[in-house]
C-alpha cells in the first residue's frame, strides 16, 4: 500500500517459500490485501487451514517468519526491492501499456 510515496507491506520470508509452484497441498500462507472493511491493509497468514501445516495439536507451538517493509516509492518499485534483495529474483519484466 502506497500513501504520500512510502510503500508499506508484508513478505512472507524466503525460508517460508521454496521455490515451487503453490498448490493447494503445499501452500504455507495465505496473502490478503484488504481488511472486511475494504481498506488497504495488507496481511500474511499462517497456517492455511487445512493445509499440510495446519493439523495441529493444542498448545503445539507455530513458527513463522516474515518481514515488514517499508520503502520510499511505489508499490512496483518496492516489488522491485523485495523481488531483487530479499527473494534474489535478478530477471523480471515490466510490462508496457500499450494503450497510452
């Protein structure tokens, strides 16, 4: 979320997603960007119910790691950010609009 040129958001670390494709079977967290309210309030979650992390016993203990980002710019430059210091991502495209 972007407000007055700060970028603020949630990652899930990258020791909580392998390199893989999601699926329904192997997904460790779940991702949400608005509130029940509908305002911007971006958010990770762990465990997924009824994923394979979620079958627990009470009081077992649950770990999670994720980071907090703040950065100056706009949501696809901190993606950038995140993509190319955090995950390690080096190639990624930008998509042009060819409609301007």
């Amino acid at each position: 979320m972007t407000q007055k040129g700060i970028t603020i958001g949630v990652a899930a670390d990258p020791d909580e997603s392998p390199f893989r494709m999601p699926t329904a079977q192997n997904s460790r967290f779940g991702v949400l960007l608005r509130n029940p309210g509908g305002k911007a309030q971006p958010m990770v979650f762990a465990p997924v119910l009824g994923g394979q992390s979620s079958k627990m016993k009470a009081g077992e203990p649950f770990e999670f790691k994720l980071r907090l980002m703040v950065h100056a710019g706009t949501c696809f430059e901190a993606y950038k950010y995140l993509s190319h210091n955090l995950y390690g991502f080096h190639d990624y495209r930008e998509n042009a609009n060819l409609f301007t």
